[in-house]
C-alpha cells in the first residue's frame, strides 16, 4: 500500500499554502473572506456527496466503509451550516468599527484622527 490520497490531500494543501500565505489588506477583506467560507465547505461536501456516490455505486467497499463516508459528508455539511453564521456574526460583533469604515468621520482623513497608531 502507498502514501495515496492525492484526491484528498492535494486540495486541502492548496487550501492550507493560501491560509498560511493570507495577507488581508483590512478587516473588510477579512469580513468578504469569511462569507465566503460556508460555499467553500458546501463545495468540500459536495465532492465528499461524489465520492460516497461513486464508492456505493461501483467499488466493493464493506457498507460500514460507506456509512463512515456518509457521515463524514453529514458532518462537513453541518460545518457549512455553522459557517453560514460568520459573516452575519462578523458584521454584527464588528457593528461600530465597520460603520466607521462604511461611514468615516469628517471623511478618510477625519477618521484617521481616530486611529489607535496616531493616539499612542
């Protein structure tokens, strides 16, 4: 048996390189990202939902095998779902500072008045 699992791993290195190498350029970015995360996960489910298909369908796996790959599916299916609350709890938690930004005092450079840095 070889190290496999290139149809798994392969991705999830792709995820974890651009994770490691993430340099938002302000917390609105950080906001827009973050909503992103519940379609990322439902998409990592969906090739899961494939592979289960596939595994049912054709392989002569013991069904306890798939029943595993089922709930595995199950699970990162309720991980989209607990995403999907991120960005409204970002945007709620975060209600005063993006107001700032949506709606800056006496403009950009009236609210940079207001910037920690410049206060210290």
């Amino acid at each position: 048996m070889s190290g496999g699992g290139h149809h798994f791993v392969a991705p999830a290195m792709e995820s974890a390189r651009a994770a490691a190498h993430y340099q938002p350029t302000g917390m609105l970015q950080v906001g827009a990202d973050f909503s992103g995360l519940e379609e990322a996960l439902r998409l990592h489910a969906e090739a899961m939902k494939v592979t289960v298909e596939n595994a049912d369908a054709a392989w002569p796996l013991h069904p306890n095998i798939i029943e595993l790959m089922r709930q595995i599916h199950g699970l990162q299916l309720k991980a989209a779902e607990l995403a999907s609350e991120l960005g409204p709890a970002f945007r709620s938690l975060h209600d005063v500072d993006i107001a700032r930004l949506e709606n800056p005092r006496k403009g950009a450079a009236g609210e940079r008045m207001w910037d920690v840095s410049a206060n210290l």
